[in-house]
C-alpha cells in the first residue's frame, strides 16, 4: 500500500484545475493521499500557467518558496512547464520533475512509484490524442459543482496567445467517456457540470458536434444544471441559445471572450469577426434567452491601440452589457505572431485605459445587479462562508450570480428558491422562499 501524500496547486485557468483534479484522482487511485499542507507531503505538485508573464512570475514564486520542502519530490508541470522546459531547473534548482499537460498519466506512474525521492526527469513529449478521464473508482469529491473538460489544445491561433504552441492540437473527448465521467459525478453527488474547452464550439467526435454532445447529456443524465466554458464568438450559432431558452438544465450564461470592440484591433488579433458580428450575436441571443448574463475578456493595449480603438471597445461593452469581465494588459508571449509586432502602447496608457475599462464594467454591473433586488432565483448551495459573526452558505443562480443565506438546517449540494434582498459588492443576500 502506498502511503506517500501529494500537495497539488493550480494556477491559470479552469482546464488547469481540471488537470489538478485529474492528477490528484490518478493518484489517489494509486493509493497516494492528498494533503492541503505541503509541509507532510511527499510529493508536491505545482500546476503553471503561461497565459501572461506575471502567471509565470507568481509559479515561479512559489516554486521557489516550495523547493525549501527538500525531502519532497517537487514537480513542476502544466503550460509553463511545457514552455520553459529544462530552463525551470536553472531558475529554481529544487525541481524533481518538469511535466508537460500531455504527460500526465506518466508522471503519475512515476510519483506513485516506490522511489521516496525521484531523480530529476524531464517529461515533454507531445501527445495530440491525449484527453484524460477521471477514474471512475473516484467518488468522494464532495463538491456539488463540477468542471469536466471536453476538448484540449487549441487550433485558433489568435495572435497574442501562447496558448496552441503549448496545449497542442485540438482534441475532443469521446462522448460516452464524457457520459461515464458525469454519471460518476452525480453518483457523489454532483448537481451541476461545466464542460470546458478553449472553444467548446470546436468540439467535434466523429458526427458529434457540441450541439449534438449537449443534447445526448441532457438525455442521458440526471445533472440539474449545465454550463460550458469559453465559447468563440466567431462559432456561436443561436440554436445553443435556443436551447438554453427550452431547457432549464442548461443555464442561461455565456463566456463570450470580446478582446477588443475595434475592428481593426480584432483582424491584428486574428480573431476573425467583427465588433458588428459581436453585437449582432449578443442583440440576437438576448431576443431568445432576455435574461442572458453574458461573461467576457478584454484585453487592453494590444500592439498600436489607439484611443480611437479603446474608445470603440468601451462603445461595444455598453451596448453588451456584461455581467462580468476578466480584463488584462496586452503581455508579449515570445512565439506568438504579435510579439513580433512592435508592443508600443505606453505601459501608463495601458495602465489608464485597463482602470477606466474597469471603472464602466463595474458601473454597469452594478446598473445590472441593482435591478435584481426582489427577484425570485434558484440558487445551488455550494460552499459556506463566514461574514464578521455569522455563518452562511453560499449559492449561486443559474447565471452564475453569487447568492448568500442564512445556513440554518440547508446544506451544500441543495438547490432552493430565494429572494433577493440586500446587495453587498457584488453578493446578494437571499431568503429562502
Ligand atoms: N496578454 C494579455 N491577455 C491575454 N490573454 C491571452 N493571451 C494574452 C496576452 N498575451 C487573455 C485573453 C484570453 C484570456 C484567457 O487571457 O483575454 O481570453
Ligand atoms: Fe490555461 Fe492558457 Fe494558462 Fe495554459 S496558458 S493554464 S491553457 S490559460
């Protein structure tokens, strides 16, 4: 039997922390046991993310604060992983092992091995076929809501992003793993699943498209609740919205990554639509689902933005309406095509228009999240959280808007009607009804 713990941390995005769980299960199902102290463990995991330099900058921190654990076995892995290779080992000595996303199952093999401590080994070989599958003997996960991923790599190529070179090829899952994979999930529990892939629109198993896979889940799964992640604008066609608007399980949410609302920014970008084509998809969608919360990215200070362009990306966030944004500064990643156009927007210009971008996305949040006030919505209890004295359990409504109750006999994992009373940031307080 093995006894070895792991500690695992995860940066970057949602696929990552579905690899952090792959990894862990893979694990455990070798008889590993997983710790949320890296002082125990004997192995410890550190998933990096490459998307921007500052991700880099915050893994490589915190490698360096987990190489002082020397009898561990320290594995770095993931994007930067995959980007840096040997390189890690000359900025942080303390590594045992680097591993690229496409290596997983190896890696596990050799942590769950009888080596206590395992000598240096590099794992970087690219695998386009991979897609991993979370053992079906894994059960107590404990979470109510779930991310499942069903496509890997990327094959979009948008000028700025790192992303392809380092996940490879696109690849999706079969759809009978991806059924298998939810059935165990609701067996322990789990209400709602989020199907993740850089673009959930691109998946494609032999005949089965995405439409297709999100209609064999709803029919061959009892889950309450669905969601995806991201999806392009350049492939969203409106029977995905039609489909949310007849079916309740399929939530009414979308992450529709904008970038930029200047058309002349969006052809650098390659992202092959336009601001016109944005606007249309989102007019178009909410005329089917008009409840909709729609999700974005922007990114600020891509190579010769002008004010005339950001002017046009704050033109497009108005008419949009976003429930939320994750938005950035444009951060050069060496092998991309657009590091090699001149990143020539000032970093106090970049600095300026990403704090003004923020300034109206809240205000219009805002503008959002106040009409709320009374409404009735169906929150999934998933998680407590103490506020000053008092306890309460967390929940979100179908869009993905945070709710908090008071616990009393609720736990997590149930679904219950609530109204909408008190607005505190961004987290309503909700009554049970
Ligand atoms: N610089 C800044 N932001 C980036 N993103 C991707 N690459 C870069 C980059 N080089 C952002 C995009 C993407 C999100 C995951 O990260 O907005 O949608
Ligand atoms: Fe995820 Fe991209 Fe970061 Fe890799 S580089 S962790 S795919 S966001």
């Amino acid at each position: 039997m093995n006894s070895k713990k792991a500690y695992l941390k995860s940066f970057g995005c949602q696929m990552n922390a579905f690899d952090t769980e792959v990894i862990a299960a893979l694990l455990t199902e070798k008889g590993c046991t997983i710790t949320e102290d890296p002082e125990e463990a004997d192995i410890i995991i550190v998933n990096t993310c490459s998307i921007r330099k500052h991700a880099e900058i915050r893994a490589i921190n915190w490698l360096h604060n987990l190489s002082r654990h020397e009898n561990a076995t320290l594995v770095v892995c993931g994007c930067m992983a995959q980007k840096k290779g040997e390189n890690l080992k000359k900025l942080v000595p303390g590594i045992d092992i680097i591993s690229g996303p496409d290596n997983y199952s190896q890696l596990v093999s050799i942590l769950s091995g009888e080596l206590s401590k395992i000598p240096y080994t590099l794992l970087l070989g690219r695998n386009h076929d991979t897609t991993y599958k979370l053992p079906t003997t894994q059960q107590q996960h404990g979470k109510p809501s779930r991310f499942l991923s069903i496509t890997r790599g990327c094959e979009n190529f948008c000028t700025y992003c790192v992303v392809p070179y380092l996940r490879g090829k696109l690849r999706s899952k079969d759809p009978e793993t991806v059924i298998d994979e939810i059935n165990m999930m609701e067996l322990s529990g789990v209400k709602e699943v989020t199907l993740l892939g850089q673009n959930v629109m691109a998946y494609q198993y032999g005949k089965v498209d995405f439409m297709n896979l999100m209609r064999i889940i709803l029919e061959k799964t009892d889950l309450h609740r669905i969601r995806f992640l991201t999806t392009h604008p350049k492939d969203v066609t409106m029977n995905l919205f039609s489909l949310m608007a007849e079916n309740s399980r399929v939530c009414p949410h979308i992450h529709l990554p904008l970038q930029s609302g200047s058309n002349r920014i969006l052809k650098l970008m390659g992202r092959k639509y336009t601001r016109e084509e944005y606007i249309f998809i989102v007019e178009e969608a909410r005329k089917i689902v008009p409840d909709l919360a729609i999700s974005t990215d922007i990114i600020v200070g891509f190579p010769t933005e002008e004010e005339s362009d950001f002017q046009d990306t704050i033109e497009v966030i108005e008419l949009a309406r976003f429930d939320s944004a994750f938005t950035f500064k444009y951060s050069p990643r060496e092998g991309t095509s657009a590091f090699r156009m001149d990143n020539n927007v000032a970093a106090a210009t970049k600095k300026n228009r990403l704090a003004y971008l923020n300034k109206k996305l809240k205000e219009i949040r805002l503008d959002i999240f106040r009409q709320l006030s009374g409404k009735n919505f169906k929150i999934l209890l998933d998680g407590r959280i103490k506020k000053g004295k008092y306890q309460y359990i967390k929940g979100r409504t179908p869009h993905f808007r945070n709710v908090i109750v008071k616990p009393g006999k609720l736990s997590e994992g149930e679904i219950i009607d609530v109204k909408l009373q008190e607005l505190n940031g961004f987290t309503y307080t909700g009554e049970e009804i």
